[in-house]
C-alpha cells in the first residue's frame, strides 16, 4: 500500500509532496495539444518519469522500514523461574521457544525425530519449506541435538522472513526440553556464528538491528519480554548507559572489578581483587543462573555465606561489577535462590562454575538474574548493550550509580529530572527455582577446550 497524498499532488502514485510521482508532471511554456514535442520537451518528461519512479521506490523503502521500527513486544512465559518461552511461527506450526542470546541456529522439535515425545514441527505438512540435507551436531551444556537443515518461513508477530534457515531436531539428549515442552530454541547472537555456513540469524533475516530483553521477578511466575526493534531502546535514551560489544561471537563486555557493598552500612564497596586484570562478561538470555570460574568462586566464598534456612539473607552483601565505564549491583535477591529439598526450602548461591578464559580475561556469564536487575537492550548494529533499571512491568526506568548512592542500595532514590526511581522491583526476597530446568549456555560443558573464541 502506499503513503496517502496531500491534495494539490497531480500525481498520487507515492513519493514525497515535491518530489518524484508527488508532483504535477512538466507543463511546458507555450505549448499546446496540437503541437509536436521537442526533444527538449521528451528530455523533461523522461526525468520527471525518473524521478517518479524513485519517489515510489523510496516509498517503498520507507514502508519496509516503517514497519520493522514499529517494533514487536513479545511475553515469555515463566517456566519455574529457570526458562522463558515465547511463541512464534514456522511455517504453518505454532511453536514455543527459548530465546537464547548465546547462540545462532534456530532448532525446532521434527517429525524427523522417531524417538521424541514432542514432535512439533512436520515439514511435511508446509508449503513453504525447503529441503537442504545436511546433518550436524549441536553440543550445547545441558545435552546434545542432531539435526537436518532446511529452510521455511518464520514468522514473530508481524514481523516476518520467508527463507529462515531452520535445522529440524533428529535426536536430541536434553531432557530440560521434554519437561519443559519447548519446541525449539531461537539463536540470537550478534553476528553469524563461528564456523563455515555462515546461516544469517533470525534477528538478521527480520532487519531487526536492536531488541531488548527483561525478566521479572517474582512467587507468581511473572512473565518476561522481548522486544524486537524496541523504540524504547535507542542510543538517544538517557535512561540508559551503554558498554562497548568486545565479543566476536558473544554478547560478551569487558568486565573490569568486582567489590561487595555490606548492608545497611555508609562504607563505600570492599574490593575483591578480582577481575582486576579483566575479565569477559557474557549476558546471556539462555543461561538460568550466573557463572563464575571456580578460581574465583572461592573468593566469592569468602564475602557470601548463605545460610541454609535463608536466616541472614537481609544482612548479605551487595555485589557491584565495573562493566565498561559503568556499576551495576545485584543485592542478593539476584544470586540467591530458594529451592526445595525433602520438601523444605532452602537457600543456596545461585551463582555456578564456568572454568573458560578468553582474549580479554576470564569469562562470566551474567543470565538471568541480570535482566531481572537490568532491561537490557541487545544492539548488533552498534555493536553495544545499552542498559537501564528494570522497572514494574519490565519498563526500563533510570540506570543508576550504585557506587554513588548513598547508603544501602535498596531504596527509593531521585533521579535530576524529579522523576522517582525505585530499585527495590517488586520482591525482595530469595527466587523461588525448580534446579532441574536450569539452562547453561552451549557452549558451556566443552570441556576439551579452556579457552573461547569471545
């Protein structure tokens, strides 16, 4: 469809008042019906049909444009605290996936798969798919999955793509899946992945250069949200700071200390130590908890010692990370999970071992407890996360400055434009978890490999 026109256009075929179609064709001085035309007169009138027809190309354009900066907010439902789903289109299928910003390839639960109590997707049964054949092998940490490539139209919202490489799960040995009932994962990384197919991502293959992504908190299993080309979440936004991509192949950022903030206490944050020298932080919407490497895991040790029965929760410390030129804290509702054990609760760390190093320093891997704290806007065109607060229904409200506000960092604060910022969210209390969901990133349990190609 095209742009409407403003009256007084001659010419309502598109383009611009002014410009192209939008404007009255050449009238000639003196002329008249009877008379031949020159060649001058023929030299107008074939600019002016030039002219025209890249007015309505760039109408076009526009309306391609316009229409992927619309933007799509998308729910994800809550899966025990440990996953997120959301839905979208293959071909003519419904299916539910996990949208994970620490891979690439979009693998979806197959007929092809005999041995798979969840056979979502039958290429059979699509018009619009493509046969590619080639089989591989994807080892992600939690399991590994066969699959055949091919190619179908995908679909999210209205936003959509008709030749999406997809590979159809032949096998696979993730058991969190079946339980979950997830039908496929989505990669989201910020480039093509490592390797020769060099298959364009999903995000690519939909024009969209920047999407966010945020999680609440909460005992009701409270939805999370990803917003493809969020309008909310350009680089012309206050509300938010951004950090340098360094990663390649991950969302990863350059991770400079990382100090404890005792509660209730005026005392600035004790240094740790760590990360002194760098190290490479990976936010990572597929991964349940936060990983750490076991070296530094013992001096984590030392400033957090949760107590089984949750008793000295309140009294734990605060944990700021120096990203970029920037602090973020996670109190302890971000690390500290509840789980049940003989039917007792129990609190635990949530934070994991991940033993890689990489070419800017040893890597951590912030997941969710992260985009619980932060609304986080993933921008592959700049190649930065510009991070803001995460507000009361996943709106992005103010970053602020832990290491300059005063007192303990769970309170009301101001921010200069008289706007009120609460940092508290909703629930300040240990995350109820179901451990045996938890995801970690694919290539996390690689274990022949210490070092990653960040």
């Amino acid at each position: 469809s095209r742009v409407p026109f403003a009256s007084g256009d001659a010419f309502p075929v598109g383009g611009s008042r002014g410009r192209g179609c939008g404007r009255s064709a050449p009238s000639f001085p003196g002329s008249r019906k009877t008379e031949r035309p020159t060649m001058a007169m023929a030299k107008q009138l074939v600019l002016w049909l030039a002219l025209c027809l890249q007015g309505d190309a760039a109408v076009l354009r526009a309306h391609k444009k316009l229409q992927v900066h619309q933007g799509h907010r998308q729910a994800l439902d809550n899966f025990n605290n440990m996953q997120y789903h959301g839905h979208f289109q293959v071909g003519p299928t419904s299916v539910k996936g996990i949208f994970d910003t620490g891979s690439f390839d979009l693998l979806v639960m197959s007929t092809r798969c005999t041995s798979c109590s969840n056979q979502a997707y039958d290429h059979a049964s699509s018009s619009t798919y493509r046969e590619e054949g080639t089989m591989v092998r994807h080892v992600f940490g939690s399991g590994s999955i066969v699959s055949m490539r091919g190619y179908e139209k995908v679909s999210v919202g209205e936003l959509s793509t008709s030749n999406q490489t997809i590979w159809e799960i032949m096998e696979h040995h993730i058991p969190a899946l079946d339980v979950a009932g997830v039908d496929a994962i989505v990669g989201m990384g910020p480039g093509y992945g490592p390797g020769e197919m060099r298959d364009a991502t999903l995000v690519m293959s939909l024009n969209v250069d920047h999407f966010s992504f945020c999680v609440q908190r909460g005992a009701a299993n409270l939805p999370g949200y990803l917003y493809w080309q969020d309008p909310r979440g350009g680089a012309d936004n206050s509300d938010f700071v951004s950090l340098p991509v360094v990663g390649r192949n991950h969302w990863a950022v350059r991770l400079g200390s990382v100090s404890f903030k005792r509660s209730g206490t005026s005392a600035p944050a004790e240094s740790s130590g760590l990360c002194e020298s760098g190290c490479g932080a990976i936010v990572d919407s597929g991964t349940s908890l936060i990983l750490v490497p076991s070296a530094q895991i013992k001096v984590l040790a030392k400033y957090i010692q949760i107590q089984r029965d949750c008793s000295n929760f309140h009294s734990l410390p605060t944990i700021h990370l120096s990203m970029g030129d920037h602090m973020f804290a996670l109190p302890p509702r971000a690390y500290v999970i509840k789980t049940q054990t003989d039917g007792q609760d129990t609190c635990q760390s949530g934070i994991s071992n991940l033993d890689k190093t990489s070419r800017v320093g040893p890597v951590w891997v912030l997941g969710l407890p992260f985009l619980r704290e932060y609304y986080t806007v993933f921008d592959r065109s700049a190649m930065q996360l510009r991070v803001a607060t995460a507000g009361s229904g996943c709106n992005p409200t103010p970053y602020v400055n832990p290491s300059t506000s005063a007192g303990k960092y769970n309170m009301t604060l101001a921010d200069p434009r008289g706007l009120t910022v609460n940092t508290t969210h909703t629930v300040d209390g240990p995350l109820s978890v179901d451990m045996r969901f938890a995801t970690i990133p694919i290539w996390a349990q690689n274990n022949t490999e210490a070092s990653l190609d960040i």
